[in-house]
C-alpha cells in the first residue's frame, strides 16, 4: 500500500490554505520543529504536486536545513526548475518568522520500460514480531517520536518504523521515508551503544534517493555514522520496506560542543 492518511487521525502537519500548522508532535530534541518534519513537510508538498500533474516517480531529494525552524505557522514556496518529457526538478522552500529556514529540491522521473531488466531480488520483514525499540522507554514528552511506533530488528541491527500519525493532509509515502530517514543518526547512535563526545549532533542537511515507493506503513533504517575531530559527522542508511531494499539516505552532522561542566 501507498502510506495512506491513517482515518481519524490528525496529521503532525496540518494546512490551512498557504499556511501550514504544525503540532506539538512535529518538535524536534532541540525545541522547534524536527528536522525530519521540515524535510517531510518540503518533500511532501511537491511529491504531492508531482501526483497531481503527472510528473512520474520521486526518485531523490536534498533538502538543506539551512537555520532551525520554530514550532510556529509557517508557508512555503514552490517552483519548477526544469520540466522535461521525463524528467522534472523542483524546489521548494520554507518561510518562518520572515527567514529562510530550509531549501528542499526533489527529481521526478516518469517511467519507461525496459525489456530484460531484472529487479532485485525481493526480502521479506515482519516488524510486528520484532522487539519495541528500547530507547523508546527514555523518550520523555511529545515530539516526532510520539508519532510513530518504533521497533529493533536486531538480526539486521535495523531499526523498524511506523507512523502513527501521518505527516500531512496527502498521502506522500517518498517524503514520511525521508521524515523517518531523518532518525538515522539517532538509530546508529543507539545501536553503536556509544554517544559521540558532543553536546548534540543535528543534521545540516539530508539526501533521500529511492529505487521504488515504499508498499509497506513499516520503514526500516539500516544506519552507520562516523564522527571527526574537525566538527563534523556523516550518517548514511540502507531504507527498506517490509519487501525489501528500496534506496539510502545520507546526511551530515553538525556536532556540538560539550557544555562547560558536563561529563
């Protein structure tokens, strides 16, 4: 199935005309909004453009988190940067408190068959029997977190999610895989079983690049981090659905000093 909008429940972000509301299950560790929301919300908003006019396949989008984005209404600017006969590039952008606050581009590719071309082999996951993820138990508050429901495939050390809460008002399966990717570094640094020696580690930016929609509510996150001495830190992630591999994700990290008098 295409992620569709779960009945009766309200999303993370919701729409009122040019201007959309976030909830309190749309902030991030830090306050504001989630990096992965931002993305998702940016990503959402032209994959569900791309529908509407026909534009084929999200195959990939970056979005650069360019300065942090407050929990408050916020809009957003769309525009066509090339359409082609197969394919078509968008940008889109999100407005807070009169700033800049993320830049977002997404690739549509319309399909076009190609006799004798195999696809890769198909897997088979069933989250539902995996253990719940242990860090949930740490998770004091509302934020992204509280919209899904989060599970460990130890086997595959993979981290298993689902939403409990759609991200928007439209079915955008490619954009909640991103909002979900957005955990990557997170996963790693729960299933490495060791913080980096900063104060926090927020993503710059984020690329998504995917094979095929996901057909499954469930998204598995396969992640490896490296930290360096010069600030900076680099996540990347196998994405899957309960079928198998469907594409990676890869995003840099910002890391942050040790506040003074902190272990």
């Amino acid at each position: 199935m295409n992620a569709p909008v779960l009945a009766g429940v309200p999303p993370v972000v919701g729409r009122e005309g040019e201007i959309w509301h976030p909830t309190p299950f749309a902030m991030g560790p830090f306050g504001g909004l989630h990096g992965g929301v931002v993305s998702g919300t940016l990503a959402g908003e032209m994959e569900t453009r791309g529908a509407e006019l026909g534009w084929g396949q999200p195959v990939s989008a970056t979005v650069y988190l360019v300065r942090p984005a407050p929990l408050e209404p916020f809009t957003t600017q769309i525009e066509e940067v090339r359409g082609g006969a197969r394919l078509t590039v968008m940008e889109n952008c999100l407005m807070a408190g009169g700033k800049l606050r993320a830049k977002a581009s997404m690739a549509f590719l319309k399909d076009r068959p190609v006799p004798g071309i195999v696809p890769p082999a198909e897997e088979s996951f069933d989250p539902d029997a995996m253990p719940e993820w242990g860090f949930a138990s740490m998770v004091t508050g509302t934020t992204y977190l509280s919209a899904v429901e989060v599970r460990e495939d130890k086997a595959n050390r993979a981290v298993w999610v689902k939403p409990t809460n759609p991200l928007g008002p439209n079915p955008v399966p490619f954009a909640q895989a991103m909002a979900i990717a957005d955990y990557a570094t997170l996963f790693s640094v729960y299933l490495e079983g060791e913080r980096p020696k900063a104060g926090g580690w927020p993503n710059a930016d984020i690329s998504v690049h995917l094979s095929r929609m996901p057909e499954s509510d469930w998204i598995g996150i396969q992640p490896r981090s490296g930290w360096y001495p010069n600030g900076s830190g680099l996540t990347e992630a196998a994405i899957y659905d309960t079928r198998g591999w469907i594409g990676r994700s890869c995003q840099s990290a910002v890391l942050l000093p040790v506040p003074e008098g902190a272990e």
